[in-house]
C-alpha cells in the first residue's frame, strides 16, 4: 500500500497525534519524575548539507555528569586542555511512529550520573510523516557529529550547543554577571566567543549506544556495515564508527526490534502473554506498516537482525563492527522474543558469540524498563534496578 494511504489518511493522522500525546510533556516536569537529575536540555544538531530534508536540526535531549557544571577544576584534562567526556548515544521505542527522548530520562540521567558520560538521547524523525530510513539516517548523523568534531558544522553545533549551556550553568554557579572581568570565562552570550573556548569536548575513544524496542533497531544499526546488495542495497553503506576506532563499542539492546517482515499481530506470542485488545491490533495493521514499505521490510537497515555478521568476501569492511561489545535485555512476555533468540544463534554461529551477554527476565513485558515506576509492581521495580545497573557495569567494562 503506497504511503501517501498512511499520510493523508484522516484516521492514521488522529491516532498518530493521539499516542504522540505524552511528547507534549513539558521537560520541566522530569525534576519530579526524575529528582536525582541530571535533567536535559536541547540541542539541535545541524542536519549534514548532503541530506536533502526540510528540517535543518536534528533535536538531541542532552545529559550531562553533574560534575561538568562546576567551577573547579575538573578530575582530570586531556594534553590539548580539554576536559574529554565518554559519550553515550540513546534511541527511545515506540514502533518508529511514536515515542519521546522524555521517557528514556530515568535511564539517560543514571548513565550519566554513574558512567560520568553526556547522554544524547536523539529525537529521530518518525512515521508516518518520515519512513525508512529517516530514523535510520538522524541516528547516524548524530553519530557522526560526535565521531567527526569540531571541524564539520554538526559536530561544532553539537558541541557548541552544550558549551553554552554549560557557560550558563557555570555563570549561574559563579554569581557573577556581565561585565565581571572575573566571569569572562563563563559568559554564554550569543556575541561572545568566549564560551566557544569552553574546556568540553567528547572523549570520541569511549563511546556507547542504547536503544530499547525499535530504539534498539537504531543501536545496533550504527554498529554495522551493509555491503552492496542490489536491489534492496544499491551501494555499500559503511558504519560512522571506523573500522580503527581504538576501543570497545558497548551496544545496550533492550527488547530491540531486529526484523520488521513481521507486524506485531503476525508474531509468535510466548506462553502467557495475554492477546492485545482491538485497538492494539489497529495500531498493529494501521500505524506499524507506515514506516517501511513491504518490498523494503527485508533491508537490512530496516531489519537489521538481517544483516551478516562477519565480513562480505568482496567487502572486509562490511558486518558487524569488530569493537561492537552487546548487552541484550529480553523480557520473556514480549513479541519480539523470537527475533532475539534467532539473532542470538546468528551471532554465536558467525563466532561472535563471546562478545554478546544475554540477560533474560522471566514474568516481565515489553517496555516494563521505560513505565513510570508508580506503575511497576515490586519484581518490576527490582528488575528494573538489575537491568539498568548491568547496563552500567557493562559499559565500564567496555571502557575500562
């Protein structure tokens, strides 16, 4: 069914903007739903000139280590001056047609609290305005506006963007006001290129991604390298991440969605899980299929549980990044089970399977991490807390 069905569809559009509801959250409300912080703020990252898009940002929610707003001097700098700070990529669920970077706060803000990282949870484009592979393509050109730096317009706007905010927060630490010669340093003024000097960049050797559900999809994307494939995959399309990145890559898969051939009413239900209502199955033949196209389901950037594991024999630069290092959360009372166990003996058949650890929470659904916590029951809670602090523990080990 072509897509201009879904787009100017009077029904999809109703519900589109129904479920989309709880974006309208106002960001402030995460000081009471999220008291420890850190809270986020947002930057909007230059889209590359090679896209060809109407939107010319990409909004990214950011987190920062409670530390970096300080005033004294930080633990530790880098030869050049700068305090270098690990950086996490996060990709929120919902189906790619809905879903906020506001619900992944209770997760983002522990990250960056307890990895002392910046945690950029990416506002990715989604259906059914934008199909595949808009997400595909916001998810990668935030990567590699981290990867690539100063000198290309998105990553000085990313960087940039979190500069002056800290400026700001450190002004406002300092007391100080304009024209104290002291607080120069500090200024975040438009006109001033002071904060542009600013000490912060990312220490680029030390990245992770973190997705859950179709967020997860977008994780372990960024970590491959499809090669050429007519029709369904006209050229090589390379990872951002360099095939010499010097470290470990942490991917955090929760609950991903790895092969999108099958919409949710067609998948194999675990033992348990109750039916989903009428409304359910709506979303499931209505909303679902706006993001990819039938003949495009089987791409492996859609479906990236497709995608070889080990190197093309044309093509040692495609497969999975040898860095890649995998952390999968699965839930027993979820859909999209199966496709993980398929994944899991793909990856250990193609020798990688000592880089993937597999935690699996029995009794648990789909999403149960993301739910506000006065919705969980006290295993939840627990589960939760183990699932996140893994995550943690992980990602150390990577980076250590």
């Amino acid at each position: 069914m072509p897509f201009s069905h879904y787009l100017f569809n009077p029904s999809v559009l109703l519900h589109t903007s129904l479920v989309r509801l709880p974006r309208a959250t106002p960001i402030q409300i995460l000081r009471y739903t999220v008291p420890e912080g850190p809270w986020p703020f947002i930057v909007d990252v230059p889209v590359p000139e090679k896209r060809k898009r109407k939107e010319s940002t990409i909004p990214v929610y950011v987190f920062v280590p409670p530390w970096l707003t300080e005033t004294e001097e930080p633990p530790t700098k880098a030869n050049d001056g700068r305090i270098r700070v690990p950086v996490m990529l996060d990709f929120h669920g919902g189906g790619f047609y809905m879903g906020s970077p506001l619900e992944q706060a209770p997760f983002c803000a522990q990250m960056a609290r307890e990895l002392s990282c910046v945690v950029l949870s990416v506002d990715y484009r989604m259906a059914p305005a934008d199909p595949f592979p808009a997400a595909v393509e916001d998810a990668e050109d935030v990567l590699r506006a981290v990867v690539e730096g100063d000198g290309t317009t998105s990553g000085r706007g990313l960087r940039n963007g979190i500069r002056k905010w800290l400026a700001r927060e450190r002004q406002k630490k300092t007391g100080k006001k304009k024209g104290d010669e002291k607080s120069s340093d500090y200024l975040a003024e438009e006109t001033s290129p002071l904060w542009m000097d600013l000490d912060f960049d990312f220490d680029t050797t030390r990245i992770s991604i973190a997705g859950f559900s179709s967020g997860g999809n977008l994780a372990l994307n960024l970590a491959l390298s499809i090669p050429q494939n007519p029709p369904l995959v006209n050229e090589f399309w390379p990872s951002v991440i360099p095939l010499d990145h010097p470290n470990e890559v942490p991917l955090l898969l929760f609950y991903p969605s790895f092969d999108l051939r099958q919409v949710p009413n067609e998948r194999s239900r675990p033992e348990g899980l109750a039916e989903g209502g009428a409304y359910f199955k709506w979303m499931s033949s209505s909303l679902v299929p706006t993001y990819v196209s039938g003949d495009k389901k089987a791409h492996p950037r859609a479906s990236p549980g497709l995608a070889a594991i080990q190197p093309n024999p044309e093509n040692a630069r495609s497969g999975l990044l040898p860095q890649a290092r995998m952390l999968l959360t699965l839930p027993s009372l979820d859909t999209l089970a199966e496709q993980s166990e398929i994944w899991i003996r793909k990856v250990q058949e193609n020798g990688r399977g000592e880089h993937l650890e597999v935690k699996r929470h029995e009794g648990m659904h789909h999403g149960w991490t993301q739910f506000p916590v006065s919705m969980l029951g006290e295993k939840e809670k627990e589960t939760r807390i183990e699932a996140f602090g893994r995550a943690v523990k992980f990602v150390k080990e990577s980076w250590d």
